[in-house]
C-alpha cells in the first residue's frame, strides 16, 4: 500500500478528518488481511471490500463483527468506514497510484491543475459546506443530528454526504451541492436513499437535498416525493473596520 500517496490523494478531495480516517482505516485492513496493492493487481479487491459488509439489519439482529478487524463503537458505522477507505483506495489505484510518475508526466500533471484551477476551488466549497454543515447541523433542521461519526457512509450508489437522524428517529441523508442542483442530484439522493433501506436494512429514510439553487426538476420532483425535500444555502459576510 502506497500510504503516504494515498493520504495526499485524499487530502486534494477530502476534509482533513476524512483523510485521516480513510487513511488509517485502509491501513488498519491492510495490517490484518495483507498488502493492499496485491488485492488490487489479482482484482480481488471487491471482494474483500464485499468481506467486510455489516448491514442495519445485522445491527438490528445484534450479529456479532463477522470480521478479522477488532472494533469499538457502532459496527455498522465503523465497518463501513473501513469498506469505504478500500473503495477509495481501489479508486486511487486505477488512477495510477501504484505508478512511478515521469517527470514529463509530472508536467503534464501541473498544467491540467492549472487549467482545472477554477473546478478544484468549486470542488473546495462543496468540502468545507459539508465541514461547516457538520458543524452546526441543527441550522439545517432542528434536531437533527449526525450518526456516521464524522465520515461519509459508502452504499452501493457512492458516497453518502451526511447520514443524520431527525427529532423523531428517521434516517435522513443529507446531499450537498454547489451552486445549481439539477436533476441527476434527485436520482443520486434517492438512490441513496433506496440502497439504505433495501441493502442496509433501514426502516424510514428520508432526504434532504441543499444546494444554492434548483432546476425547475428539482422543484417538480419533490411535489411527488413526499420523503425528500430542498434547502437552499446561503453565505453571509461580517465587514470590520481594522483597529
């Protein structure tokens, strides 16, 4: 496992506490089950990730850790950060993590980052919404409050932005977007929202989608699903005269 590149990976993505889990967790499955470079060059490392599935339905059932990996805390939240940390480690590997770069590679690199310049700062805004939403996530709704213990929830449509549950018990998962949400944000949410309660065992589900603005799908999407519903952020600025 190339650890240290991993980390530098996650870190151009990722908040500061999700590459620190991600790290440690992928390098924690590494000590107990081997090399992950190994899993994937054989292309067995699905497998593995599949090996380390505890669903809301095993929770619920009180099974015990079905793994190799000795854990604390809640097994459904603490073995999905652990599959999630080897998804995105099987992503960084097919994007030539194991890979000595060239220099000429290295500049070609350089100029593709310069000209992305303006995606990476939107992709920025996107991580640190989620970092200051994490943080007072009662503004969203009250009483609300986190349940995946800092770190995004991995289901089999991707990456859960927040997983929360509201005042009355439900699950709510919560998807960020910059600026304008458009239709394909309704299909990933619900997707999310499905792969819970059919995969993970969840009972109610809900969804909040929060983005600056929405497409008029958007707003005709939720008149028909009762389940889901649109918030709209907004920045403010405090102005202060130098002392």
């Amino acid at each position: 496992m190339k650890h240290s590149a991993f980390r530098e990976w996650l870190a151009d993505k990722y908040s500061v506490n999700s590459t620190n889990v991600m790290s440690s967790s992928a390098k924690r499955v590494e000590d107990i089950y081997g090399d992950l470079d190994e899993y994937c060059d054989a292309g067995t490392i699905d497998d593995l990730i599949e090996s380390l599935r505890y669903s809301k339905a095993d929770e619920k059932a009180n099974k015990p850790n079905p793994t190799k990996l000795s854990i604390g805390g809640n097994p459904y939240n603490v073995l999905n950060n652990f599959r999630s940390s080897l998804k995105y480690y099987k992503t960084f590997f097919e994007e030539g993590g194991s890979a000595e770069v060239a220099k000429d590679t290295i500049l070609e690199q350089a100029a593709e980052i310069v000209k992305s310049n303006k995606e990476n700062k939107q992709f920025e805004l996107e991580r640190h919404l989620q970092e200051a939403l994490r943080g007072e996530i009662s503004q969203l709704e009250k009483g609300l409050k986190v349940i995946d213990d800092g770190t995004e929830i991995s289901v089999n449509s991707g990456q859960i932005d927040i997983l929360a549950e509201d005042a009355e018990g439900k699950t709510v998962v919560i998807e960020l977007k910059r600026g304008l949400a458009k239709r394909e944000a309704i299909g990933q949410i619900t997707g999310y929202m499905g792969d819970l309660v059919a995969d993970e065992g969840f009972d109610e589900v809900r969804g909040i989608l929060v983005a600056a603005e929405f497409d008029k799908s958007c707003q005709a999407a939720v008149r028909v699903i009762p389940d889901l519903t649109l918030q709209k952020y907004r920045f403010s600025f405090n102005f202060e005269c130098p002392d």
